[in-house]
C-alpha cells in the first residue's frame, strides 16, 4: 500500500512488520507520539537565546513530569508546582517495613500498546509484569458472584453458556455497529486514511449516543439479562454498568486502541516513573550541563501549591502557597482542570470563553479503592472441599464490585485490592473510615467466601481512597457525556494556538482530562507532549523537518468538527 504525504508526515517508522501490534494512536487524532519521541531528530529546538528560559508547569502528576523533563531536555528551566506529592494519581503506598507489598491508589495497570507511556517506563529501568485482570493468564482463577450464586473459572470457557452468549454479543455489536476489525487493523497498519474515514463517521453516529444506548441498539443485546450480566461483569478488567451513562465514542476509543485488556503493572509501584523523570539525568541535553536533573534544577523540591495565575502583558504571573510570586512567558497546566475553577483564583484572560465552558462541562467519574496487605499470598492455599484456590479475583454486584490480588511471592506479603468501586458504588463508601470500610467489605465478602479469615492474615491497618473527596483531584478521570464531544475537542486542540489572540497565547493545558482516551497513563503523556510543542512554538522555535510534531501535522489529521 502507498502511503499518503500525511501518514509519510506523521509516522516516520519503517512498517517491517508484516502485522504489528495494535498500538494507542487515538482515532480522534492518529499521531504516533511513539515514533515522534524516539526519532534521532529529536522533537525540537528553542532559540539559543530562550535557553535557561523558566516556564511554570502546574501539576507534579505524570503529565506535568514528561512536560518538565522535556523541557529541561531542551534547555529551558521548567518550574514545578505541586500542591501534594510527586506522581498525582500515580500514588503508590506501602506499609514500614513492606516495601513491595505495593497499594495503587490511582492508575495501576497498563496496557502494552501505550508505546510513548512504555518509552518512559523504559527511560527509568522500570519493570513490568501482567496484572492479574479477570480471567486473564495473570489470575490463577476468577470468581464471578451475580444474584448471590458464584461461578468458578480461569477461563471464560468455563463459565455458563449465558455468559459466552453475552460475550459473543459484544462481539458481534462491535463489529456490526463500530466496524471494529476495520478500524483494528488500520490502526495496526497505522493507516492513517482509514481510521480518519472509520472514525469520523462514528463521530456523528455516536456523539448523542450513551454507551447503553449502542448496547441497546443492537438486537444482540435485546435481553435485560444480557444486559445486566455485561455491566456488572464485562470481559477484560471487569464490568461496564458504570460507563452506561457515558459516551459511546468514550468506550470505542478504548477497545479499537486494545487499552481494555491484557494489562501490565509496574513492579515496585508505578509512582516510581514520575519519581524516576524527576531524579533522572538525561544524556541527550541541550544548554544543561551533565548530571541535570528537575530535582536538582529545583533544589531538590518542586514549588508549592498554586494560589492564583494572572497574565500579565505576555506573560503569566504565579502565587504560590507561600505567597511566592514569579513571572513566566509560558505556562503549562497539568492539573486537574477544575482547580482552575475553584481551587485556585485563575484570570479569565488565560482561555478563551469556548474553553472555560468546556472546563465547566467536564464529567468526572468517581471511584474509591480499599487494599490490605497480608503476610503472605493465602488466596493461593487450597480448599480441601474443591481443590481450588480459596480465594479468586473476584466480579461481583455485591458492595466490593472487584477484588484483585497481587501476588509478590510465595514467602512475601501479599497485596489485597478488596474492593475497587466506580461513581455510585465509590459514593456509598467515601464518607466511611478506613476501618469502617473494611468491615463493610469483610461482611459483604464473607458471603462469597464462608470460612475464609482475611482479617488474621492482615499485617497492618487498611488503606483506602476515593478520588472525589481529594482536593486536589476532585474525582478519578475524566469521562466525556453523550453530546459533549464538542467540548473535548475545545479541551484537546487548545494547545494549537497559531490563530488565536495575541491575549490568549502561552497558556497550555495537558493531562489526560484533556485527551480523547479518558483514565490512561499514555493520555497524560501525549498531551504533556503537545503542550511541550506549543511551548516550542510559543518561544520561536520548532521542529525538524524530519520529524514534525503534533502541530505540524495538525490540519491534516484533526479532531473532525461536528460545527
């Protein structure tokens, strides 16, 4: 196949294989950031007079790391406000004395077709094995309680014949209302005509569609009980029943870019990669001397909490918590996006009004985690009624909706996740303690698994969390409602700023409340690449012809317009 001057543009690698891996290349905007990032080129230049140039990054999380860590790469001097702890929901805790006995209490598994997420991982020496998903080889067994009746199975083979039924359903929608393999293997091929021509016409079927709404569509899944088996259950990392209210477009992404599946964790846990881009000393960099590093560029402590942003001139005046007040030519914010609403004093003259509304219009999903960590991995001991494992990852409609289980070796403690909740589920358990929880999810869980103590195997308090009641954070991940398709398209394109006022120039937002794909990792570190992009403009300079970067490409590729 010959390709087009766009693809020739957007994805300098060599296609050698005959059929490469599906990879994250957004339908919305297919550029392959993975190739990009990795290009000998590099992806850009500054000026050698806006060397040692500071520019603010408001956020410590993933995003605001890789946006930092390349922006020293190019000899400019980011500076770091964060208002908590390095790595945002890349929050990974361990008991004194446990320290792989990890608890995850933001992102956790990974899928491997996240190439620029992975190039990070890789940068830092990270290692990763599977997650143990449902009825992934990772999970020695998997417990489906529904209606108070379990069904044992380590594959979905053996569970009842209604539930391949609800899986073969699935199927046949995807590939009956999405076009699924078509848009796979365009994505696979990286065929960059195919998926803007599959996906744009998704677009304006599926905008004002939830995702309950194309379930039902589908004379496949005319059953309630169908129905209701695939939301409290769903195949891959668990059930769907909390995105019914959600955008069709917002699960699509998910399952033709494979992130839905067969996931990864990173060993030791994974606020070590924004840990591991905060200490790290970059060989490849410009106008720094060697063994720089953004902890040693900032004294070994980022800069407090943002209090206020003001543009000033052409500039960006920031307050911080310590009433602190500097002046950048260029900001990013890698923040979650409603802080600029209410929990900082933001200038309206930051965004144009389309982009404030949009920021408002942001739905955001809730969720809560409850872990304990065990002397050892117990669930692995047989039962010696049934030969099996005395406990499973478990799918269930009773209060703790999933529990996953890290197994860290045979003599080593073990890592409970006993209950992982969404919205609704995540709402009934945010006002209770820790303990409180516990004894809910114990309760609940006893009646899956009679006669099993979990509670004489714990070696230290439980830990919990619910993303909605952070400050900081005010919910899990973005999640974008049936109609709200426009306003994501304000959100993500904001970094292309070309054709706007002079007033409304510098100012960039990244994370992946801005990206198309809602909850990953690589979201936040695309759109960190894009506002690095826009920073490089911003300040004169650009990329190599070689290796064009996100906004070279822009007009070529761009999120379709339904206006």
């Amino acid at each position: 196949m010959t390709m087009s001057p766009v693809e020739e543009r957007v994805l300098p690698r060599q296609r050698a294989e005959a059929a490469p891996p599906t990879s994250m290349l957004c339908p919305d905007f297919p550029f392959a950031y993975d190739d990009w990032i990795r290009h000998p080129a590099g992806i850009g230049r500054v000026p050698r007079q806006a060397h040692g140039t500071e520019v603010a990054v408001i956020g410590g999380g993933l995003s605001g790391m890789v946006a930092a860590y390349e922006l020293m790469k190019l000899g400019l001097k980011p500076v770091i406000y964060e208002a908590e702890q390095l790595g945002g929901r890349m929050r990974s805790v361990s008991l004194p004395g446990y320290p792989d006995a990890v608890a995850e209490l933001g992102a956790m598994r990974f899928p491997p077709s996240a190439g620029a997420l992975f190039h990070y991982i890789d940068k830092v020496g990270l290692e990763t094995t599977p997650f143990p998903n449902p009825l992934s080889p990772a999970s020695p067994s998997t417990v489906i309680n529904l209606h108070g009746e379990n069904h044992w199975a380590r594959t979905s083979a053996d569970l009842p014949a209604v539930y391949r039924e609800v899986n073969d359903a699935w199927t046949k929608t995807l590939q009956e209302q999405a076009d699924l393999s078509l848009m796979e293997d365009a994505i696979r091929r990286r065929d960059i005509t195919t998926i803007k021509a599959l996906w744009n016409h998704l677009v304006t079927k599926f905008d004002n569609v939830s995702f309950y709404g194309f379930l039902t569509s589908s004379p496949l899944f005319s059953s309630f009980e169908h129905r209701e088996i695939f939301g409290q259950v769903g195949f891959g990392c668990g059930g769907w029943d909390t995105d019914f209210p959600n955008s069709a477009l917002e699960i699509l992404r998910v399952i033709c870019t494979d992130t839905s599946d067969e996931h990864h964790r990173i060993l030791g846990g994974c606020q070590q990669l924004p840990l591991g881009l905060w200490a790290d000393e970059p060989a490849d960099l410009e106008y720094w001397p060697s063994g720089t590093s953004l902890k040693s560029l900032h004294g070994g402590e980022p800069r407090p909490a943002v209090v206020r942003i003001d543009r000033t001139g052409r500039g960006f005046t920031i307050e911080d918590a310590n009433r602190d007040v500097r002046t950048y030519p260029a900001a990013i914010f890698a923040a979650q996006n409603w802080n600029l609403l209410s929990g900082m004093k933001s200038d309206d003259a930051l965004l144009p009004q389309p982009v404030w509304t949009a920021l408002e219009r942001t739905h955001y999903m809730g969720a809560s985690k409850l872990f304990v960590i065990t002397d050892r991995p117990f669930w692995l001991d047989q039962d010696p009624e049934t030969g099996r494992d005395v406990m499973s990852t478990t799918l269930t409609d009773r209060i703790p909706r999933g529990v996953y289980l890290i197994d860290n070796g045979p003599d080593e403690p073990g890592t409970m996740l006993l209950s992982y909740t969404w919205n609704d589920d995540s709402l009934k358990v945010a006002s209770l303690t820790p303990d409180e929880r516990l004894d809910v999810m114990l309760s609940a869980l006893a009646k899956i698994y009679p006669g099993v103590d979990i509670r004489s195997h714990m070696i230290g308090p439980p830990i919990a969390i619910t993303w909605e009641t952070q400050p900081h954070f005010k919910g899990a991940f973005k999640s974008c409602l049936p109609g709200s398709y426009r306003y994501q398209r304000r959100l993500f394109t904001q970094f292309m700023q070309r054709d706007a006022a002079d007033h409304h120039r510098g100012f960039f937002l990244a994370g992946d409340d801005v990206a198309w794909i809602a909850g990953f990792s690589e979201s936040a570190v695309t759109t960190a690449l894009n506002a690095v992009w826009g920073v490089v403009e911003h300040l004169g300079g650009g990329t190599h012809p070689d290796n064009p970067g996100p906004g070279d490409v822009f007009d070529e590729i761009a999120p379709v317009s339904l206006d």
